[in-house]
C-alpha cells in the first residue's frame, strides 16, 4: 500500500511528521478494513492538505461550489471505461483550517477531526456515496455505518 502525503502550505500548531504519520495509519487501515469493496493492501492514495482558499478554488472548479469545504475526494476508477490502475484509487483533499476548526467547534482534537475527514474521503474512493441525484437515503445510512465502523476501529487500535 502506497499513501503520498502532501501539504500545500505551512500548517500553525500542526508538525508535519505527525500528520504524514496519522494520514498513512488512518489511510492504511481504512484500506485494510476494506469497508466497500474489500482489503486494498495494494491500493495507492495520495493525500493533499490545503488551506481554505485553495480548497474554495477546488470546490469551485470540480463541483460549481463557490465556497470551501472540510474533504474532497477524486475517485481514478469511477468512469466507464480502461482503468488507470486497479491500484491507484485517487485523491483525497483535505483542508486542515476547516478541520481545526470543526475540531475546536465540536471539542474534539485536530487529530480526531483529520482521522474523521480522512475515514470519509477514502470510504469515497472504496465506491461509497451519500449525494448525487437522486439522494439516496439508504446509500447515505451505508456509508454513515462504514464510517462509524471504520472510525471504531481506528479507536480499538489507537490510532486517533
């Protein structure tokens, strides 16, 4: 398993070497889990952290949202057609201001914000969905369950 771990900024109040370290611990179980579709000890994930400008910008571009988000996710294999790679599932992008805040405003460490951010990108990757038309209650209760099993998991093992 491959887990590319980039930042596009210096982050405040955050070592680098803790977050690489947390993004591939949370990354790699989550793929080891294999919530959706099975384990996925060969996948490849990269994983981008950005500020909220350059996450508005993002949003803006790929989904018509004027505005900046906590995650996005870029699934490589989701179109009809030759796949890129079966291992390589795609990007995660995650805006670590969003997230110290969200972790502030719920009262939850930065690290506990970033595994919970980090668990919903990657379930995307896996095949997991909770919007598009029509929304899908059903696809939504999935999705909210492998979160919760994969974020208790986390937990059991310590890693948030």
């Amino acid at each position: 398993m491959d887990v590319l771990v980039q930042c596009h900024f210096r982050p405040v109040e955050c070592d680098l070497r803790i977050l690489r370290s947390l993004t591939r611990r949370v990354v790699g179980q989550v793929l080891l889990d294999g919530v959706g579709e099975g384990a996925r000890a060969d996948a490849e994930v990269s994983v981008l952290y950005v500020d909220d400008a350059e996450m508005r910008e993002l949003n803006e571009k790929y989904r018509g949202v004027s505005r900046s988000t906590n995650v996005l996710a870029f699934p490589m294999n989701e179109d009809p057609g030759p796949a890129i790679g079966p291992a390589l599932l795609g990007d995660v992008v995650v805006s670590l201001e969003t997230a110290k805040r969200q972790a502030r405003e719920t009262g939850c460490s930065w690290r506990h914000e970033i595994a919970v951010l980090l668990v919903h990108g990657v379930l995307h990757l896996l095949g997991q969905d909770h919007e598009g038309p029509p929304r899908n209650a059903a696809k939504t209760r999935a999705m909210r369950s492998a979160e919760a099993r994969c974020l208790r998991e986390l937990q059991s093992r310590m890693i948030v």
